[in-house]
C-alpha cells in the first residue's frame, strides 16, 4: 500500500466539542493528497514562497496552502505546507509506510502534542521531529485556532528505505518554545532548538534567529548545504544570488546548495526567523 494509502486508513480524527467536528476532518490528509498528486518530480528553485499569496489547497473554515513541493539537491521529495487546526479539533498523523520525517512548527496559538508516552503543550514557536514510524497526536484544546507548518521530506536517495539506518540517537522529539536554549549574540539572540541526527540525516539543525533593527546577520555566502528560512515576525530584506526580495512575516525563503544568500532586518524593531539546515546519510 501507498504512504498515503496508509495514511488514510490509519488517521485518527476525534472530536472534542461535538458530532458536527467529525465532518471537518482530513485536515492534513486532503492536502497530502492534494501534495502527493501534483508534480513531485519539479525541482525546488531558491526563492522567496509567501503563505499569504498562495491558494488554499481545500475549502474549509481553515486555510491549508502548500508552499513548496518536489525535489532539491538533497531530497527525493520535500513538502511544506501551512495549515490552521480549529478550536476544538485534533488529528492523528502517522509515518506507516517508514520513508519520511516529518517536522512540525507551531506558528500561533496552543495545542497539546503527544508522541508515544510523551505529551506537551505547544504555543507558538514549538516544534515537533517525527521520526519515520512513529505517529503523533494533535489537539486543539483551546478556544482559539492554532497554525502550524507541516515539513516532510525523503533524502535523495535511489531507495529511500536504505537510507534508514535507525540509529540509537535518532528519535521523535517535542520541543517547546521555552525549553530551547538561548544565547545573546552582538546582532540579536539565538534560540537552538534541535541539533541532531535522523534516520535520514547524520545532522538535522534547526535554531530562531533574532535579528535587531537594521543589522545583517552575515554578509552573502555559500555553503554546501541547502537551507530553509521560516520569517516568524519583522520585516527582512534577502539576498538570493544578487537578486533582493523584501520579506514579511509568515513566508518561506529556500535556499539550494552554493546559492549566494544573506539576510538583513529592514523592519522597524526586531525581526526573527527560523533556520532548517540538514546534511543526509551517505
């Protein structure tokens, strides 16, 4: 059976505040069909992919767009997507077929999160590592809705099974906001939230930078590894390859492998973001 064949025979939806929730389901399982139908073959070009201009991939009370979708220099197929999950609502997502993680950045609100025997309540900023088998559950216990972004990738590999090795340090993480580690720099202040290895990636990186007013955080650079951006509040001005784009809150700026890039605040007060770096298993 198909990842998303799995999918959909083992989504749990329940709901919390009454029969008429059992009919707002799929929250995540249409738009995965929806992703999973597209051209996964087209490759990623580096650029800025803005979440308030992109189309809702399903009508509903809850705006699901998918930001990017295909292939990059490391992964066989990446996917992110912005989603709102209602008052009142919850969703199972689980990782039956074991060839992809999945990642999961709380953008507003607060749901409770659970992964096997671990569960905690996630506000804005949180973020959850799924690792492939394993499931996590998502409820929205609070009067208000929540957004989040759903990341999943398969490394660029010809058999993405082979590539899971399973090490002993790989493992399914929940991180709230307040429990990263915070470091004052001379531009702002650095928040790390996971630097690990998956059963994909020898090492997984993912830290907020804040950025105070008018300072750049590095001047244009290269490196060898590909490189997501996520602006969480503020105003940036990116430079991909010489081009400048200005960048609100909210969008995505993908970075290829070599790409010449650099990042400066031209916002009044500080300007943050989050930064995804990966390096995958030979």
């Amino acid at each position: 059976m198909s990842w998303i064949g799995n999918l959909k025979s083992d989504v749990n939806l329940t709901c919390l505040k009454g029969d008429h929730l059992k009919h707002t389901i799929a929250l995540l399982v249409m738009a995965l069909n929806l992703a999973w139908g597209s051209a996964q073959s087209e490759i990623i070009e580096s650029g800025v992919y803005d979440s308030e201009s992109c189309e809702p991939e399903m009508r509903s009370s809850r705006k699901t767009c998918r930001l990017i979708e295909g292939t990059s220099d490391a992964f066989e197929y990446l996917y992110v997507a912005y989603t709102n999950v209602g008052a009142g609502e919850s969703f199972v997502l689980p990782q039956s077929n074991e060839d992809l993680e999945v990642l999961l950045i709380m953008e507003s609100g607060t749901v409770d999160q659970s992964i096997a025997d671990s569960k905690k309540h996630m506000g804005s900023g949180s973020v959850s590592l799924l690792m492939p088998g394993d499931k996590i559950e998502v409820d929205n216990n609070s009067p208000e809705p929540a957004a989040l972004y759903v990341i999943m990738w398969r490394v660029n590999m010809g058999d993405a099974r082979k590539s899971i090795s399973s090490p002993e340090s790989s493992r399914s993480l929940l991180i709230a906001w307040n429990e990263a580690s915070v470091v004052q720099i001379d531009k702002g202040e650095r928040r790390y939230l996971i630097d690990t290895p998956t059963t994909m990636m020898s090492r997984f990186r993912m830290h907020v930078t804040t950025l105070n007013e008018g300072m750049i955080s590095h001047a244009p650079h290269t490196h060898g590894e590909e490189e997501i951006l996520l602006t969480r509040r503020g105003e940036v001005e990116e430079s991909i390859a010489g081009e400048l784009y200005h960048v609100g809150a909210g969008s995505l700026i993908f970075l290829r492998s070599k790409i010449p890039h650099g990042i400066r605040n031209i916002g009044q007060g500080q300007a943050e973001y989050f930064a995804l770096k990966w390096v995958p298993r030979n």
